[in-house]
C-alpha cells in the first residue's frame, strides 16, 4: 500500500497525499513515524522500496533516489530492502520474483545505482538464488545484505552449510515457482526440489548415512 501511494501509477489523488513527489510521499512518512514510535528507537525497521519502477509514467531511478533520500534524512530507519520493478501486472510480480525463465539477478546494478545515494544499508532481495552472486553483490559493493527466501525454502541449512564451508553441498533454488504458486493460493510453502521442505514434522532434512547399505551394482 506505501508503494503505490509513491507511485503516479496508481495514486492519482489531488489532495495532500497526490500529485507531487512530496505528498506522494506523505502517507509513507506518517506509517514510518508512526511505526518508530510504536517500536521505540532501539528496534531495527526497514523498509522495502523500488529502485525504479521500469514502467513509462511510473517513478524512475531519479525519483527513487530523491525519495529514499527523503527517507532516509529523518533517521527513522535502519535499513532499506530495495528492488527493481513493479508488481502491477503477472509480469511486474515475476520480475520482483524471478522464476527460472527470467534472468539471474536482473536488478543488481540499478538497485547499486540507489545504495551509492543514500547512506542507509541496503538489502536487496529478488533473483539471487545462489551465493556466488551473492558474494559477488556484498563484495563489489552494490549491496550490504542479500535477501534469500526462496534459496533457503529450497535448503533451510544454507547458511550453516556456508558457514562449515559446505557450501557445495546447498540445495539450489531452481526457481520453478511451485513455493510461491502454492503461498498464492493460501497453501503452505512446500518445495518443488526439496520434499523435506514444508513436512518436517515427518520427514528430517538431514539424513544419516546407512552405513549397513553395500554399494549396489548395476
Ligand atoms: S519450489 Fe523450491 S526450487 Fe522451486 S522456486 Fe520454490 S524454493 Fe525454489
């Protein structure tokens, strides 16, 4: 809902909350410092903005960049967690999450463009399903922090297996889209590569080797 009071795309209002970039901007600082001030000054609040909504008439890299500033400059959040693109449309949405038809993640640079304005850590999190090109993201500087849902429904142990240097090991996310298509219908997240996934109640993730198996021939 803050993103499309942002947006001239879907906020069309021509009283206090429309019209220019400042008073589409209006109704986001008021949740923002009403949630502040909710939570108290100690409690991490981020927020999750695009970078550019790539769509003719809709708020572009510069007006991105002048609102996150905006935001930024009252203090009241610790961190962003930007994107590219618009969810308005079955394309919009598969372009904020990637199935694997799309390409791997796509708006790396543009949501690097944002994070070189704004003196805020920045997450992003779309397309990035595997940690190489998450390392490559954190090391080159085009992000502080990568968001992975869909790599760690796909292997809950990512991070473990990361941090023990197995990292060869990690499941990948193949991005076919059956986690999120089952959320969309009010379903719980099972996981088209990983049966454990979503029915750990019956069965483990990890799974001891048998050792009173003899290797089969064939
Ligand atoms: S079902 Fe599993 S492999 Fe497919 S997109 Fe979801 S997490 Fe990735």
């Amino acid at each position: 809902m803050l993103g499309q009071f942002l947006s001239p795309l879907i906020n069309t209002r021509d009283d206090g909350y429309g019209g220019n970039t400042h008073n589409r901007l209006r109704f986001v600082m008021e949740v923002l410092d009403a949630v502040r001030a909710a939570v108290g000054p100690d409690f991490v609040v981020g927020m999750r903005l695009t970078a550019d909504e790539l769509l003719k008439g809709g708020m572009d890299a510069a007006e991105c960049i002048q609102i996150a500033r905006a935001i930024a400059e009252t203090g009241q959040l610790d961190f962003f967690n930007l994107l590219a693109g618009a969810p308005y449309d079955d394309l919009g949405l598969a372009g904020w999450i990637p199935p694997m038809g799309m390409p791997s993640a796509a708006h790396l640079s543009i949501v690097g463009g944002l994070k070189e304005a704004v003196d805020l850590p920045v997450l992003h999190a779309g397309g990035i399903a595997d940690i190489a090109t998450a390392r490559h993201a954190v090391s080159s500087g085009l992000l502080d922090m990568v968001g992975m849902t869909r790599a760690q429904i796909a292997d809950p142990y990512l991070v473990q297996k990361l941090a023990a240097g197995n990292e060869d090991s990690v499941r990948p996310c193949v991005g076919m889209g059956y986690c999120v298509d089952r959320v969309n219908q009010g379903k719980d997240a099972l996981c088209g590569h990983n049966p454990a996934t979503g029915r750990e109640q019956q069965m483990s993730h990890v799974i001891a080797r048998d050792t009173e198996l003899q290797p089969q021939r064939w």
